[in-house]
C-alpha cells in the first residue's frame, strides 16, 4: 500500500500526463477543424446525480465541432455544474473539459464517447458541519457516453438537443459517509454555428 508521501509525489507526473495527452487530442481536434466543417455550440443544461437525492441543476457549456466526414468528427468542450450532497453539508462545483468522438449515422443524429478532464471544489458548508473541515480541489479523469439530435434552421445552424451518461471512480470526501459516486447524467440544448 502506498503512503500518502509516495501518493502526493506521483500526483505531478500523472498531471503531466493527463495534460499531454490533452494537447495531443486538442493538436488532432485542431487538425481535423482546419480540414472539415467547425460548428461551436453553447448550451444550457441540467444534470442530475446518480447516487444523489433526485433533483437536477442547471448547468453551462461551450463546445468546438470538427467533422472530417459528414458522419464522423471530433468535440472538445467545457462545461459548469454545480450539486449538493449529504444533506446540502457539501457543495461539488466541477468544471469539466472533455474531448469526444461524434459518430452521425444519419446527419440528424449522432452518438458520442469520450474522457474527461473533471476539476472538482468540495465547498464544505461550515454552518451544517460539528467539525470545521478546510474546502478542497482535486482533478480527476472520468468517460462518457451519450448521443444527440440536430434539427438545421438552413445551412449555417442547428439546434442540438444531447444527453450523456458519465462516469467516474468514486470519490471521498471528509463527510460520513466518505465515499461517494460522482457519476451524473446531463442533458443539454445548444446552438450550432457552422463556418
């Protein structure tokens, strides 16, 4: 078992990492974007947790498209949520940066899978809590999967309605009980700009 020391000391060599194989991905994206069709889409949504308690938030995002063909392109996108867990005790604001491969069988419809980039706050509310529990950040990779539908308002934009499942290792947080899964489904309506 690793000790939190080695733990601490492995933490930059796996964001150096992560942050190269960002740029690959965006380096391929923007390659793909100069050769094909680039559409930017933001949109507000709602996403609601899985092991949560049942109600949605409303959430933000803005999203490049590259299509190399007319059924298969690439998205990289970021996005704002923001849920209450254990009793409204601990606010999680995530700020996800995600790359995608879009998959349109039929121009109208496409499915999407991809990963994550997830930049997550523990906000701890010091007023509900007995112990005062210092607020944290911790970045973590998660995947998705999900689709959309496109309906064209003429050649230059559509509206896009999408939903996504994502998932993500199980997080702690310094609440009983400590564990928690962070997976959420999300569903958004956008506009896509076409150039």
């Amino acid at each position: 078992m690793k000790s939190r020391a080695q733990g601490l000391a492995a933490l930059p060599q796996r964001a150096v990492v992560g942050v190269l194989i960002f740029v690959l991905i965006l380096l391929g994206g923007i390659q793909i974007a100069r050769a094909a069709d680039v559409e930017i889409v933001p949109s507000v949504g709602i996403t609601r947790a899985v092991d949560g308690d049942n109600t949605v938030k409303v959430s933000g995002g803005l999203a490049v498209r590259g299509y190399l063909t007319s059924f298969l392109g690439t998205e990289v996108g970021v996005s704002y949520r923001s849920e209450d867990r254990f009793n409204d005790r601990l606010r999680l604001r995530t700020w996800p940066v995600t790359v995608s491969l879009l998959v349109a069988p039929v121009p109208v419809v496409y499915g999407s899978a991809g990963v994550g980039w997830y930049h997550t706050t523990f906000d701890y509310d010091q007023e509900k809590i007995a112990v005062p529990i210092s607020d944290e950040t911790k970045e973590s990779f998660g995947v998705h999967v999900g689709g959309g539908v496109k309906v064209p308002f003429g050649s230059a934009a559509a509206l896009d309605l999408s939903g996504r499942y994502v998932m993500m290792q199980p997080q702690e947080s310094r609440l009983v009980p400590e564990k928690f899964d962070p997976d959420f489904w999300t569903t958004s309506l956008g506009l896509a700009f076409r150039f």
